[in-house]
C-alpha cells in the first residue's frame, strides 16, 4: 500500500559536539564546500550578550558569591560566577546525571554550549613529542600510536598557523616547537621561579598558549585583560565557536542544530552510518536526519557513550565496537597543586600582572631520559601561579583564619598580596584495565538516554610521579626562600588529584593498527564503519602530559582532509 | 602607567558593542592609555541603586538593632586606617543583609550567632554587644579568634584525643566542642569571611590593595625597575 512519506533531508555531514573537534572538522570540510551539520546539545552562544568579561565584582550584589551565597555552602559554578556563562556546564549538569561504580572516584566535566570547553578553557597548546607516539616501545606499558610525530607535524603547523599560539624555539625534545606568534614578556615572579627552576635544573620557556599577541585573520590582538576563562569578546584567544564555527557559517555550507542530544547512530542494512536520532531539547521530541557520514565529536566519554547506545543486530555490543574497546582506556591527567608563601616577594611596587591569562612561563618535562631511575615511566609539566589577581571572593578566607580581625588582618593582607606563588603539575597516566565506562543499566537522564557509568583507579606509577612532582615543587619554592603552605588541588586518597578534575579524559575510542583492540584507524576512521569518524579526545591512544587541546585540533583536521578525499574518490 | 589605579566610577550605561569599539581604539591608539573597564549597564546593583535613590541601604533581613551590631563587627573587622575606609565604608553590612535575606540557612546562622553574642555579652557585662565599650567588644572577639585557631585547635585535639585512641570510648574522652564558645567560634568565622570578601571585592579594597589590572592594554609590559628589585630581594640576587 502506497502512502506519503515526506523524504528526510539528505545531509552530508553530520558533526556531532562543536568542541575543539567538531569545530575543527566543521571549519575544514566547509572551506572545501563540503556540507556540514553541526548538532550541539547545548544552546547556540553569543558572546557579546554571554560573556562577563572586564566585569567587576562589585558590579554584581553578591560579588561572585552567588544568590544568596551559594558559594559559600558549596553550591557555586564550577569556575566561579564570572566564568559560567562562558562555561555553560561543570562537573554536574541538571537532568544528565551518570553513575560512579563502587570504589572509584570520578568527576566528569561537560559544557553544554557551542563551542564546549573551549570557550572557558585554559588555551594551553603544547605538541606531543616525538616519543609520545611510541609508548609502548619505550617501557613496555600502554600501546603505541598507530600514527607518528612526522604524520602529524604538519597538521600542528596548521592549526598554530591558523588560531594563532604563543611561543618561542627551544629546541627541548619533550616540547617540540611550532608556529609561533611572539609570547608577552615574563612577570617578575615568574622570573624569580625561573631562577629557582635553573638552579633545579630544569627549563622554564615561553608557555604555548592559544592567546593571539598579533593580529590573526581579522581577529585583534590580545588586550591583556587576563580573563581567558570568562570567555573572550574579541576573540583574541582559540575558541572553536568564534575561530572556526561562525567563520564556517560565513561560507553557507555549515547548518548548527543546537538544542540537540545525539541518541543514537543510525546503520542500514550494509553496516554504514546512514543517520542520526537525536532529542530535541526545547520541544522534547525525538528527530531522525539522514546524512552521508558522521563524525563523533561529543567529548572522549559522550561519544564513547553515543556508540554504546548505538546497538543493532549488526553491531550488538555498540556501534563499531567489535573489538570491545569502546569506553575502555579511560585515562585523566596526573594533577597534583601545591601554594607556597615567598616572602621576598612581600612589598613589591605593584603593577598589573593580568597579562595573557594565566603565566607566561612553563616548565617542560626535563628527564625523559631517566625514567628507570626516577622509578616511573612517563613525565609532566609544571605550571605555574602568582602574581596580583583580581580579588575574589573566597580569596581572602584564609588570610582571615590567620590573622583575626582589625588592622593586623588588614596590614597582613597588603603585605602578602602577590607573594604567594602555585605550582601545578600534570602529568600522564598509563591506560589500565580498572579505569574504563559503560553503559549504566539501570539508569536514564531526561532525555530519556541511558548513563554512563565509571570505574577508575589511579596505579603505582602514577602515585609514584606525583610524589615526585611534590619533592620538586616543594624544593622550587624552598629555593626562592618560601614555604610551603600546602596542596591546592582537590586530591583524592591516593594523593593525586581526583580522577576527572583535571578534565583531559581521554582514551575511550581509540585509535590503532589493530581492529582487534581499537575502534579506529589513524584517521579517526572506524575500522568497521568507513563512513564513521570520531574526532575528540577519545581517539588517544596515550595521555601524555601535554594538554589535549591542540593535538584534538591537530588529529581532526587530518582526519577531516582524509575523509574529504575519501568523499572525493566515492569511497566513503 | 600611573601609580595607582583611579577608584572605579559610575559612568554613562554602555552596551557591549560600544565598549568593543571602545576596546578597539584602546588597542589602535598603540597602548598609549590603558582603558579602564567600567560596565555602566552592569552596574545595576539592587543595593547600590537604593543608596543613590534614598541616600541609605534599608535592611532587608536585620531588626535595626541586628544591623548596627553587624556594621560594627564589619568595622572591628577591617578598620578604616590611613590607606583606606572600612568594610562598612566597602559595604559590607549591605552584602551579608542582602544575602541572608535570600537564603533562610544563611540567614539562620546570622540571627542566631547575633542572639548568641548578645547573650554571652548580657553574661559577662551585663551590657549588650554595642551598649558593651571596645575593649570588652575586642575581648570576646579575641578570644573567638584565639578558641578557632586552627592549630590550636589541631593542638587539643592531638593532646586531648590523638594519643588516646583507647579511651575515646569513655564518654569522659568524648570528642566535644573544644570550648563552650564554640557557637560564637563559628559564627565570627562566618563574619569575617564574608566581611574581607565585601571588602576586597570593593572598589575601596582594590585600591587598598593596589590591584591594576583589568584593563585593556595594547602591549603588556612589565617595568624594568620592579623586574630588578625581585630579583636584588630574591635568594639569587642581581639580575
């Protein structure tokens, strides 16, 4: 029997999550003409409007501290009132729970907003080393990429080319150099921590951030204001919405459906994507689109979650998921703060320390050589903190438990602002069998989508790296003539920060030579679904210290130019 | 660069994309002139609006009674001395009253820490918390701060319990609070917590801290002379 059926559009590429990945593909297929529909579960953003950069806090009643100073009762935003409209999400989201498996700790991040974290983000840019892709051949431990420094250099020169880093050459092998704008100058307490940092032995360089110092197609130089984290409203900083996604819509080949909660992956009867199911969130109705391919962006986890539900006859245990690995792997970064007091540091003329947001200096991993003797195998980074901040609520509570009240309190204060100094280090974890998510059975979010559960453990090693970072952050400042007052950051029992917080998940859908144990080949293509990308964090076979960002842009943009001439050549 | 960053002032309402045109000429004009940033649409606070339209913040939460005893503490808190006002100048008094008066928790702990100082104040001199002169204010306050020191506390509990872990079943060993000041511990510890946060967020705070930034510069130096004097001050001395 005939009856009428209105004929879905036919699109061509469906991009799911505008975050670093799906930002990058989106802005890379368009400039070749291809068709681009981009679906975010989040709102669509405006800066201008969104925002709250150069605000004071006086300009708010509460001064930060929430209505009715929820703060204080351990009910703030994730990064504090002035950074969640540019943050749009945190470690909670109302109506999307997910579950924690007896015995781990994790804590997952999610923005739900055009452009995902990379609107708040801290901009670190830093390539992957040569050895970073060799892993397993170095200790044994983790797998190897299927993919080497060479294959992707060019892509790092792409994306620095194109969203503009910070750096100079140093010629250290932990840190290879790239395209870099001229970094701002060092502040004078960070050149007292270089000092100390040499004196240690290790290299204190110019930090890779992506914050333009130079004007950079059509987007002005950074004004110093040092608000990166509220979101920038001149774009002078790397943003997949305003760098890559509003420039793509400018081309009439990017359609975004915002709003939008990927479900499920749809495969005909062959075994290829051939649509999307996706729950409108503002009318709360189901949505099918047809499309040629799809690229997974939805965040390491997300999009681990996405194949998971993504059951068929086909592919029973998940959409291309026959080796089993999806969501396995499941990897954060080592993190571990301490805050030290310097008091040479006391009493300085004081000057606007704001610069790029956050330091200019950084410290590379310096001792790739001797791991078998530092009794770990893989390194980090140290980052650094100090500086005359904008006072914020919640930053003088411990000047207040120290001093009282009166005029000792006050004189106190003055005389410690900006002679507090932070070190942070992040390290990288090797992929265990005990830190992986699945499916949670029993449970569905608003959307009616079934949850991810988590099971994570940190191991020996990464113990053993963040006593490490601890001895060398503590001899840092004792060098400078400080003390040390503590850890800063959240850490767990195991002395290491807690498991998500760092928010470099990683590792769920990785890539490999092997369909046996990885879900992807090097162009983050599926190994059984060709017209299948996943082009996020997820795709990492190792976590190395650097942060993910800039090798997210990197690995999405090949496998973009990849599966552009694929489409070409009609075998995708 | 000036010496000290100009007190931020209530200016014309701007939208957003003037002040991008503004931050635009900033950066055109070569960093000559730092722009400060001063957001007149933004400054549209409840309590700042009611002083300006009636010359006074009315509570909303305190009994007049309640709020002259929090405009004191505020001002025992952080005193006005020769670099700057105090916190009830940097409108302390107005956040915690505001506050409270939007959350029932908070302000719980308000009224009842109020209640409780005025008691124990009737108890010792007979007198209310404000009726009582500074120096039998102070004393009360200095013992509050001295029972919440965080390492005497740690100190107690260490000698009382720490060593004792076998007797912490006999109700005499029992962890109790450390003093029966404890109410009022915890209530000043509230007090200045949310005191130093009204202040330092304040105009008046960051000038008396000398924050300078916050401002859209079109190159981002630091002076050579401060870069010296870090290091002269350092353990490496010199440059």
């Amino acid at each position: 029997m005939a009856h009428i059926r209105q004929t879905p559009e036919q699109h061509e590429v469906v991009v799911i999550g505008s975050g670093a990945g799906g930002g990058t593909v989106a802005h890379v297929l368009t400039r070749m003409g291809i068709r681009v529909t981009l679906l975010e579960a989040g709102p669509m953003l405006n800066p201008l409007a969104d925002f709250k950069e150069h605000v004071w806090p006086h300009e708010v009643d509460h001064r930060g501290a929430e209505e009715g100073g929820g703060v204080y009762f351990g009910r703030g935003e994730a990064f504090g009132h002035f950074n969640a409209s540019a943050v749009k999400g945190g470690w909670t989201l109302e109506g999307e729970p997910y579950t924690v498996a007896k015995g781990s700790d994790f804590l997952w991040f999610r923005s739900r907003v055009v452009g995902g974290r990379t609107n708040h983000y801290g901009r670190i840019s830093l390539r992957f080393s040569d050895y970073d892709f060799r892993p397993y051949d170095r200790d044994g431990l983790g797998a190897n990429w299927p993919i080497s420094y060479e294959d992707i250099a060019p892509y790092y020169d792409k994306v620095e080319s194109f969203i503009g880093i910070t750096g100079t050459r140093e010629g250290i092998r932990s840190a290879p150099d790239g395209v870099f704008q001229p970094p701002p100058p060092p502040k004078a307490h960070e050149l007292v921590i270089r000092k100390a940092s040499h004196k240690l032995g290790i290299p204190c360089i110019a930090m890779r951030r992506a914050v333009i110092t130079r004007p950079l197609n059509g987007r002005p130089a950074c004004h110093y204001c040092g608000q990166c984290g509220r979101g920038c409203i001149t774009a002078s900083n790397y943003s997949s919405s305003q760098v890559q996604i509003f420039p793509a819509l400018e081309t009439g080949k990017l359609k975004i459906i915002h709003s939008a909660m990927a479900r499920e992956i749809l495969t005909d009867a062959r075994g290829r994507a051939s649509g999307v199911v996706y729950v409108d969130k503002q009318s709360r109705t189901e949505k099918r689109i047809a499309c040629r391919v799809v690229v997974v962006a939805a965040s390491a986890c997300e999009s681990a979650r996405l194949l998971l539900n993504s059951r068929s006859s086909l592919f029973p245990n998940g959409l291309a998921n026959g080796s089993g690995t999806v969501g396995r792997f499941l990897m954060d970064t080592v993190g571990l703060g301490m805050a030290g007091y310097v008091p040479s540091l006391e009493n300085l003329p004081r000057y606007n320390t704001d610069g790029m947001s956050g330091a200019h200096l950084y410290m590379p991993w310096w001792r790739w050589e001797d791991h078998d003797r530092l009794g770990f195998p893989r390194g980090y980074h140290i980052e650094i903190g100090g500086g005359y901040n904008m006072p914020r609520v919640g930053d003088f509570h411990g000047a207040a438990r120290r001093h009282g009240y009166g005029l000792k309190l006050k004189r106190q204060v003055r005389k410690e602002y900006g002679a507090f100094v932070r070190f942070a280090g992040r390290g990288e974890m090797i992929p265990n069998n005990l830190s992986y998510c699945e499916i949670d059975p029993e449970v569905v979010d608003r959307w009616g989508i079934p949850v991810l559960r988590f099971h994570f453990k940190w191991s020996d090693y990464e113990w053993k790296q963040a006593r490490h970072m601890e001895k060398t952050f503590a001899d840092l400042i004792e060098s400078m003539g400080g003390k040390v007052i503590g850890l800063t950051s959240h850490f767990d029992r195991h002395g290491i920060s807690v498991p998500g917080t760092i928010i470099h998940e990683v590792g769920t859908v990785r890539m490999g030579d092997s369909p046996k144990n990885s879900v992807l080949n090097g162009f983050c293509q599926a190994h059984e679904v060709k017209n299948l990308l996943v082009c996020d964090g997820g795709t990492f076979v190792s976590n190395p210290d650097k942060n993910p960002t800039l090798t997210i842009n990197a690995l999405a943009w090949r496998a973009s130019d990849h599966l552009a001439e694929e489409m070409r050549k009609g075998n995708v | 660069m000036s010496d000290h960053s100009p007190e931020p002032e209530i200016r014309q309402p701007l939208t957003r994309r003037q002040m991008l045109e503004r931050i635009a000429l900033a950066l055109t004009a070569g960093g000559v002139a730092p722009f400060e940033f001063a957001w007149g649409e933004q400054v549209h606070g409840e309590a700042r609006e009611e002083k300006e339209r009636t010359g006074a913040y009315q509570p909303k939460l305190f009994k007049p009674h309640e709020y002259r005893t929090i405009q004191r503490l505020a001002e025992l808190i952080i005193p006005a001395d020769e670099h700057s006002g105090s916190a009830v100048d940097a409108g302390a008094p107005e956040f915690i009253d505001l506050l409270c008066s939007r959350n029932p928790e908070l302000a719980d702990i308000y009224t009842g820490g109020l209640l409780w100082l005025e008691a124990q104040m009737r108890q010792e001199h007979g007198a209310s918390f404000l009726e009582a002169t500074e120096e039998q204010q102070t004393s009360l306050l200095d013992r509050l701060v001295d029972e919440g020191d965080p390492e005497k506390v740690e100190g107690a509990r260490a000698t009382r319990y720490g060593a004792s872990e076998d007797y912490q079943g006999f109700s005499t060993y029992r962890i109790h609070p450390v003093s029966d000041l404890a109410p009022g511990v915890r209530f000043f510890e509230w007090m200045r917590k949310m005191t130093v946060d009204a202040f330092y967020t304040s105009p008046i705070g960051i000038e008396d801290m000398g924050y300078q930034g916050n401002k859209a510069l079109g190159q981002y130096e630091v002076p050579e002379s401060i870069i010296q004097e870090a290091l002269r001050r350092s353990p490496f001395g010199g440059a």
